[in-house]
C-alpha cells in the first residue's frame, strides 16, 4: 500500500517539480530592480518573458513572480524615478584613449649572439591582454617610458607590476640581452583612437554617453582600462557598405584635435562616459526626450538617430524584433532590424561607427545601436538605455 502510494505521489510530483524548475529557470535573468518613471503606477508594468506558468503579482514597490500563483520564485524591486529628459545623440564623434600602463598585445623573440630566445616576457608568464603598470616599482606612463625603464635598470632582471583581468599581480622576469641592450620581447599599446556615435547628453550633469559596448583592443579583444580621454567633434567622409561577412565601416576624421568636447572619464561595458565641455545638443532635437526604460520598450516599430554623411543626424526606422533577457548590464539587449530603405541603400543596414546611434520609441530614448550581425547587415543588437544611465552614474 506504501509503494503504491509513494508511486502515486511520484507520478503527481515530478511533473509539477520539472514545471517549477522551468518556471525558475524562465525568470532567472529578470533584473533585481526595475525603473519607472514617477508619472506611472507600478500596475501599469509589463514584466516580459515571465514564463508560461507564472503569475505576476504587483505590490506598491515590488513586482513578484509566482509559480501558478502559489509558490513565490521572484521578487523585483520596483524604484521611482523623476522624468529623466536627455538629448539624443546620433552625431558622430572622435575617441581619443590613453590606457593606464600599457597594454600587452604581442610577444616577439630576441636575437642574441647564440641565436633566437623566446620572449623573456612569455617565458614568465605575461599573457596577451595584461596591463604593465609598473617597472621596479615605477610608474609606466607610456611604451616610450616602459623603454627606458628596461633601459635604465642596471641588471638583467627587473620586477613587474601588472594588472590581469582586475586584479594586480608581480613577476620577476629575467631580460635576454640583443646586441647592447636587453629585452622584454614584448609589443604594447599606450591609445587608442576611432569614431562613434553619441548616445545621449544629459544637461543637468553634464553627462555624455556613447557608443553603448566597450572599446577594445583589436589584438586580444581586451577593454582597455583608461588613464584619459578625449571626446571630439568628427566629420563623416565617406562609408563602407556592409554585406554579407563583410562589415561596413564609416569612414571620417576628427575635425580638431586639440580641441576636446568632453573628457571621457569611463570605459565600460555599456559605454563611454564622461563629462562635457558645452552641451552636445541635436541639430534636428533642439529639445530634451524622456527616457524610457525596459518595461516600456515593446516589439515592433521604432527609430534610430546616427550619422551617415556630411548632412549630419537624421532619423531612420528600425523595427525592435525581440528583447532579450538580461539580470546586469550588457550591450545586447534587444535585437533589431534596419528597415529605412534610405539607410539600407546607403550602408546596407548597421554599419561600424554606428555603435551609440540612441533607438527611440513612442517619443523616449529606449536605447542604443551596439552591434551589427556579421552575415546580416540589416540585423543587429541595441543596449537598454538604463544600462548606460547606471554607468553613467545619472540613476543609482
């Protein structure tokens, strides 16, 4: 009678187990915390992607989730906020980036009297993507500097300070002498230098953020940790139309170097981000927009702001085809679709130099452009703006 009953109850709870385990794994990268705009009522939220077996229960200041409304398995902090108006983006813009150190983005063997040795550098240990801060204890302020650092130290082995995916290490390495004078066997980077897109400026702080994904280095597609920078006004020249496995490119230059518009205090992995030296406004959005976050975004038709030519900004329609789940920030939030068939004669979809260009929808700044698909031009990724405005430091 035992084993029929526990047989019973076997064949009841399984399934009902297996829904829950679904039910949980549906909801785990839903956010910790939601952001709406002080002018809406928490019941006015829509939670995507909750889960076919779930019900959504709303409290004053929490959204909690509920396997067929019995078992509790989320709870979302709901949190306020006054209506944050930024000015759109969509000017293309220069990026100057001096690293702190200096990056390590090669290895090169050393000639010596008795042939060809390894890299002194790798045999220790250094590994393409570390950070060299400092050489027996001083500062490395560029590569030229990191050359006389060897240069000056009076025997053949010298102690590293380096940084390796945030946490900093040190090494004894043993230098291998090539004709006078000895080597790291190391190639490194000291800055970087490209064009964007701005995403937003907001006037009360302020505040700029581009670009919407880190800068990386090309070589060991590391983010580079920053000393400095500058944010610069640029001239779209001409464009590379993307097709398929081959990405476009816009082509353009700075129109004056030494004159910054913004200090870049920040490379994350939702941007760029800085301070301005004069308001960034829009030539064609002479007034601020709402933001509007995840909860307002929605499937289907929206716009994108960017640069493409020397006429400067213009709007183009896009269409937001899925919006992807995320518990942190990141730049793929939602992918999107370029239907303008202006834009897609003209670039063939998403195109390299975009990446910031600010989504729009039902009159807000939901977003940005952060990625092109490779083997779909026309098809790309955009970041939830709130993403950017946490980094940026303008919501907490």
């Amino acid at each position: 009678m035992l084993k029929k009953i526990l047989k019973y109850f076997s064949i009841i709870t399984a399934p009902i187990a297996i829904l829950a385990l679904i039910a949980y794994f549906s909801v785990l990268k839903l956010p910790e915390k939601i952001y709406i705009n002080d002018s809406m009522e928490v019941s006015d939220i829509s939670v995507h992607n909750q889960g076919v077996f779930n019900t959504v229960k709303l409290s004053k200041d929490k959204v909690n989730i509920d396997f067929l409304g019995l078992i509790p398995i989320k709870s979302v902090a709901v949190q306020k906020l006054d209506d944050i108006k930024l000015y759109p983006g969509g000017t293309s813009v220069g990026i100057k980036l001096s690293t702190e150190g200096v990056l390590v983005v090669g290895f090169s063997d050393v000639e010596t009297r008795g042939g060809t040795e390894s890299s002194p550098a790798k045999v220790a240990g250094l590994q393409l993507g570390d950070v060299l801060l400092k050489v027996n204890g001083k500062d490395i302020e560029g590569a030229k500097e990191l050359g006389s650092l060897i240069k000056e130290n009076d025997t053949n082995v010298v102690n590293v300070e380096f940084m390796r995916q945030g946490c900093k290490f040190n090494k004894d390495i043993e230098l291998v002498k090539e004709g006078e004078a000895y080597k790291l066997g190391l190639w490194v980077r000291d800055s970087t230098a490209g064009i964007g897109t701005l995403t937003f400026y907001h006037e009360d702080s302020d505040t700029f953020g581009a670009l919407g994904h880190p800068i990386t280095d090309g070589d060991t597609n590391t983010t580079f940790t920053i000393k400095d920078g500058d944010l610069l006004s640029a001239s779209i020249l001409s464009v590379r139309k993307g097709e398929k496995g081959v990405p476009g490119e816009l082509r353009g230059l700075f129109i004056n170097e030494k004159s910054s518009i913004g200090t870049i205090k920040s490379n994350s992995s939702s941007g760029i981000f800085g301070n301005t030296n004069q308001p960034l406004v829009n030539p064609i959005c002479s007034e601020p927009m709402s933001v509007g976050f995840r909860n307002e975004v929605v499937e289907g038709p929206a716009t994108i702001i960017t640069t493409v030519g020397e006429e400067g900004p213009k709007e183009y329609d896009i269409e937001i085809v899925k919006l992807l789940q995320q518990d942190k920030c990141g730049p793929k939030s939602m992918i999107i679709r370029v239907t303008d068939e202006e834009l897609l004669s003209k670039t063939g979809g998403i195109v390299q130099g975009m990446s910031g260009s600010p989504i729009i929808q039902n009159n807000k700044i939901v977003g940005a452009v952060t990625h092109v698909l490779i083997n779909k031009p026309d098809i790309g990724y955009g970041i939830y703006i709130e993403w950017m405005l946490e980094e940026a430091g303008i919501i907490n």
